[in-house]
C-alpha cells in the first residue's frame, strides 16, 4: 500500500486532465520517499527509491501497479474499471524482529475493481471497490487542487478504507503456522478500516519536467493496531520526485 502515496499524487490530477481532453500523455520519473513500517520489522524506517510510469492512451491507463480503463459518462463524472497487481501489505519473516521471525510471508495479491470519480473546478471526489484472492476493500477519498502561482500547484486530501475480514486477517492476522518467539496465541481480527490525509506541492520547471513532493499520514483501526505483528497506529511517509511529461 506504500505505492498509493505515489498514485495518489497522480490520481489528484487525472480528472482534471480528462475533462480538459488531454487523452494521451506520459509520464516518467523518479521517486525518493521514507516511511515508517507498520509491521514489527528489523528496519524501523523504510527509504526506498522507485521509478516512476504514468500512461495514458485515450480511455486506457496504467499508473504504477495499476492498469485500467475510463469512460466519461457525464460532464462531470468517470466510470473506470481496473486491475491492480501489488495490492496488500507484503511482508517475510525475515524481514521481522527476531521475536517475530516465524510468521509465514504476506503476499501483495492481483485486484480487480471499479471506481466512480466526479470532478469540477478543482475538486474531485471518488469511490471505489475492489477484490482479489486475499480479500477485498472499499473506500472514498476527495481532493481539492489549485494553483498558488504561475508555476507551484498545491494539491491536498482525504481518504477512507474499509478492508474485509479475509484481508484484514490475511494481513494482520497471527494463525497456527506463524507461531515461534513471541507469537503463541491466534489473532483472528474482524473488517477494519484505515483513514488519512495528505498535501503535496508541485513545482513546473520547464513545460515537460517538474518535480513534487508529498507527505500523508494515515491512521489504522484497532483491529489492525491489536495485531501483534503492528508496530504503530500511524503511518507518515513522505516522498520527492522528477517527473516528465509528454
């Protein structure tokens, strides 16, 4: 679920440049970001280094993980359907503390979905739906995106998400299998939810490149944070990156 801070800063804008009819574009880049880790692992602090894709060709799209097709049905509304193939939250149990070594690996899992979006002005609102082999969530999220000078565009919303009770246990669950170190007893969670909020800025250096930073916090549920694999209540990741488009 790291990556969503990096679609996000692209699924801000997407409607915006639908209705303004630029069907085709790409975009390329790099991506910077650190994070703190919501599994119990050696690592307490994530930095990663990822590239960036962004594709657009008429109704069709890829973003990241994410590939899929959009359909306008009014003046302000999109239908898109889609396929996500790195949804979850992937651990191994090398990666735990020593106490924790034992769990077998969460696997990212293959989601197919479909979201709503409206859009007007400089605000978007959207909802979505979607499931795979390891369970399904559901969520809502809302953006509002304005320029602040000829150059610098800001960018800042909200998001909420229900996740199944296969998903949630899959995930945050503790069973039979993964038991050694501290891990002796089963954790057997019900549906939880997470919500959160972020802001980015986005600077244009010349027409084809600009680069971006974001920050986003997010909060989880108690039947994740009781979890003994969950180290902390509250997410915070931020991220940089160079883009172009053409």
């Amino acid at each position: 679920m790291k990556k969503n801070f990096i679609i996000a800063i692209f699924c801000s804008f997407a409607a915006f440049s639908y209705a303004e009819e630029k069907m085709s574009g790409v975009n390329l880049g790099i991506t910077a970001s650190h994070a703190k880790e919501i599994y119990k692992v050696s690592a307490k602090e994530k930095y990663s280094v990822l590239p960036l894709i962004s594709v657009n060709y008429k109704d069709f799209y890829i973003n990241q993980s994410e590939l899929g097709y959009q359909f306008q049905v009014h003046d302000n509304f999109l239908i898109s359907g889609y396929f996500d193939f790195l949804d979850g939250y992937p651990v191994k149990g090398k990666e735990m503390q020593k106490e924790y070594k034992s769990i077998q690996t969460r696997r990212s899992q293959i989601v197919g979905g479909g979201r709503i979006t409206y859009f007007k002005d400089n605000f978007q609102t959207s909802i979505f739906a979607q499931g795979g082999k390891r369970g399904s969530s559901t969520g809502a999220d809302l953006s509002l995106s304005f320029p602040l000078t000829e150059k610098l565009f800001f960018t800042t919303g909200l998001n909420y998400t229900i996740y199944s009770k296969n998903f949630t246990n899959y995930y945050f669950g503790v069973h039979k299998e993964d038991f050694g170190g501290k891990l002796t007893k089963v954790y057997s969670p019900k549906a939880s939810y997470s919500y959160g909020a972020e802001a980015s800025l986005e600077y244009q250096i010349t027409e084809p490149f600009s680069i971006f930073t974001s920050v986003s916090a997010t909060n989880y549920s108690k039947e994740i944070t009781n979890s003994p694999l969950v180290k902390d209540k509250t997410n915070i990741s931020t991220t940089i990156g160079l883009q172009y488009s053409f």
